[in-house]
C-alpha cells in the first residue's frame, strides 16, 4: 500500500503506541527468511494496519515484527517503508506500507520488502534476462551484477545485516540452480555423446567436457559434471 507524504515515521509511532495498547509484544528488526514456512501478504490496496494487528493480536502471535528502512538524500530523515508481520504454526503473515516518495524515487529498494525466497527468484529472473534462458552463467558474477543493478554491490561490507542476508539470498539461489542442473544433466547426454563422436573422442574427460560447456554457454557445478560425464563415458563404452 502506497501512502501519500503524511510520514511513515508518524504511522510508526501509532502503529507502536496501538502495539502497547493491546498488550502485544514488539520486536523491531527485519524479517529474515521464512524457509518452509509459508508466506501470506495482506491485500495491497487495504491501508488498515490497525485490523492486521487486531488479527495477530486475537490469533495469539508471540509477537509482532516491526521492520522499516530510511530513505536518503531529502528524505534521509524519513521512513520509506514499514512492515509488519507475526508467525504462527508455520506460516509468515505481513503487511507493508511505502511512502509515494519511496515508491516514485526508491524503486531499487523495493527488494527489501521482499522476502529472501521472493529476491533468490528476481535473481534467476534477472540472469535468464541478462544472459538468456539457455546459459548458465557463473553465479559470483550473476549475483554480483543483480546487486550492482539494485546499487547495492560495494556497500554490504559496511553493512553487517545486509551482509548475512545477502549471503543467505545467495544460499538460496545456489541450491535452486543445483536443482536446475540436476534437470538439465539427462536433456545434455545425447549432445555430448554427439559433440565426442564428431570429435572421435572415446570417452569425455573433464577438460573436454569443460570445452563442450563453454562452447555451449553452460557452467554446471561440480556434482552436475560429474554425473554428466559418467552418463556420458558409460553410454559410449556400451
């Protein structure tokens, strides 16, 4: 929900104040990653904050997570964005507001808001837009472009809590592109055994394999190698 100038700083002091006037316990930090738990958004054009705490409140949340970001330049001194969310039997419920400012002038900074799994598929998103859906990019320098675009590369190191998160973003995009890999190893096979008999190669080595993948764009991980090279080496022996 976007909001006209009228100061996120001045909701945060209500959505407080009503905080401790229900007896509801805050925590204010930043939602990390909801894992295996599931994700639920309040609607987007509600702007009352006031029933989504009603509902932690009277749903028995241990607490409610008050999360908010600054904005810089003319509006250093104003919040841009609060969120709020509560987790009860697995599952994540939140609730955001932005300031119009943020959302005109902060666009880059909308990730934040976002959860870790949410920011690990902008990333994919970003390499098969970057790079095309048939390459496989190294992942260093996927997620290093993604964070440049976002003006974020080059300020983690200042930063010690974007830092962890950056890193466990990065986690969570690694296992997807294994898992990915693992898909694309049996769709490989017949191409390989292809490339080695037009190269009158008996069998596929590491180095050999590693020039099939340049030349096809492609950067599997180890394990993903591995298994297509023994798939490979077996299927010409045969």
């Amino acid at each position: 929900m976007t909001i006209s100038n009228m100061g996120i700083n001045d909701i945060y002091e209500e959505i407080s104040t009503y905080a401790v006037t229900l007896d509801l316990k805050t925590f204010v930090g930043a939602r990390v990653s909801e894992g295996s738990a599931i994700l639920f958004r309040w609607d987007e054009r509600s702007d009352d904050w006031k029933a989504f705490i009603d509902v932690a409140r009277e749903a028995g949340a241990p607490c409610l997570v008050i999360s908010t970001a600054w904005g810089s330049g003319s509006h250093s001194q104003d919040l841009g964005f609060i969120e709020l969310s509560w987790a009860k039997d697995g599952a994540v419920y939140s609730y955001v507001k932005t300031a119009d400012w943020w959302s005109r002038k902060e666009s880059k900074g909308a990730w934040i808001t976002k959860s870790d799994e949410e920011v690990a598929e902008d990333i994919l998103k970003f390499a098969a837009n970057t790079y095309g859906r048939d390459k496989t990019p190294p992942l260093d320098e996927v997620a290093y472009e993604f964070w440049k675009s976002l003006g974020v590369a080059g300020t983690f190191s200042e930063n010690p809590e974007l830092k962890m998160r950056m890193m466990r973003i990065y986690k969570i995009v690694e296992e997807k592109m294994l898992r990915k890999d693992e898909e694309l190893v049996p769709k490989l096979v017949d191409d390989v055994i292809g490339w080695c008999r037009l190269k009158q190669l008996r069998r596929v080595t590491q180095v050999s394999l590693d020039s099939y993948l340049t030349g096809k764009g492609l950067n599997l991980s180890k394990a993903a190698k591995d298994d297509l090279r023994n798939q490979v080496n077996f299927r010409l022996s045969a």
